[in-house]
C-alpha cells in the first residue's frame, strides 16, 4: 500500500479564476509533483468535464446546470484541460469526473484500489469544492488523507482558512508542500 499524489480541477478555466494568485499555487503544485515524481509516487490528474451535449447535468443541479448550455466545460474544450505549468507527462493517469468530488462520476477509487494506494496527497482548487468533497469521500471509502493547504486555493481567503483550520483536520492531515516533501526525503522508520 502506498500513496499517490492528486492534482485535482487544476485545469485552464479554472486557473484563470484565481487570477494572480494562479501563479504561485501552480507553483507549488509543480514542485509537489516534481517532488512526487523525484521519489516514484504515482500522480494522478482530476478533471471535470462533461461529454458533449452535458448529457450529465441534470437542470436540478445548482452547481453545474447552468454550464449545460455552454460547451465551455465539454471534454475537449481548453477550459477543461489540465493547466501546462503542471500537465501530466506521458503515462500519467488523467481521471475525468462529473460532479464536484474526484471520486462521483470517475473511475478514482478502481484506479487507487487496482493500484494498491490506501493514502492521498491532495491539491487543487477550489477548497470549498473538489478538496472539501473529496476529502469527505475519501474518508468515508477509508484512505488516508494528507492536504498540501498552499497547494489548495479558493476565491474566498477565508472560507480556504477556515476549512484549512477547523473542518479539514478532522478527516485529513493539513500540511504545507514544503513541510510534505521534507517527508519523502526522511528515512523509513
């Protein structure tokens, strides 16, 4: 059993939401994934994405019907294609999901399990979305959950500090990517 690393909804349209606070969280993203990389930890890029048409969304979902009409987030638009500053090298595992946690509507947990990987390393945006839902799903399905909370980001600075600080820990080790990586280099005990 191991862990791998996820690098969740960290594509172009939403990217481009964070405006100049995009830079420095994909900077912190790609030295995670180097680190990861560097010490042969499997990396596994989430997306969301819609087929064409948006047969998925049904009108009673708040959060993504109003997307239905545009083709904006269909699979093959640029919005939803993982950012380059942090784009998954050939045999990278890249899951396509449907809904807010990186496990509804995606092939993640057959991935994981079919890999032997009982722990996840998680980055992304927004903390209110694809962090806070995975998190809750995953530990439902009994991973172990370690965030990179510099690697994460959302529009609101406080909602990202409040469940940085009082919600997240009940289910998931929060760290920094500097504080995670010092980690990797330590000896097994």
């Amino acid at each position: 059993m191991g862990d791998a690393l996820l690098v969740m909804d960290v594509q172009n349209g939403i990217v481009e939401r964070l405006g100049s606070a995009g830079a420095a969280l994909l900077d912190r993203v790609a030295a995670a994934l180097e680190a990861a990389r560097h010490h042969g930890l499997p990396v596994i890029f989430v997306r969301v994405a819609f087929r064409e048409g948006a047969p998925e969304i049904s009108p009673r979902n708040r959060a993504f019907a109003a997307l239905a009409s545009a083709q904006a987030m269909s699979e093959s638009a640029p919005a939803t294609q993982v950012h380059a500053a942090v784009a998954p090298r050939p045999g990278e595992i890249v899951v396509v999901k449907r809904r807010v946690s990186a496990f509804t509507g995606s092939d993640l947990d057959v991935v994981l399990r079919s890999g032997s990987r009982d722990g996840l390393i998680l980055t992304g945006i927004a903390t209110s979305g694809v962090v806070l839902s995975t998190t809750r799903q995953a530990a439902d399905l009994d991973y172990r959950i370690t965030i990179l909370r510099d690697a994460c980001a959302d529009a609101d600075e406080e909602v990202h500090r409040v469940l940085m600080d009082k919600v997240l820990p009940r289910q998931a080790v929060v760290t920094t990517s500097d504080e995670w990586m010092a980690t990797l280099d330590r000896p097994a005990s």
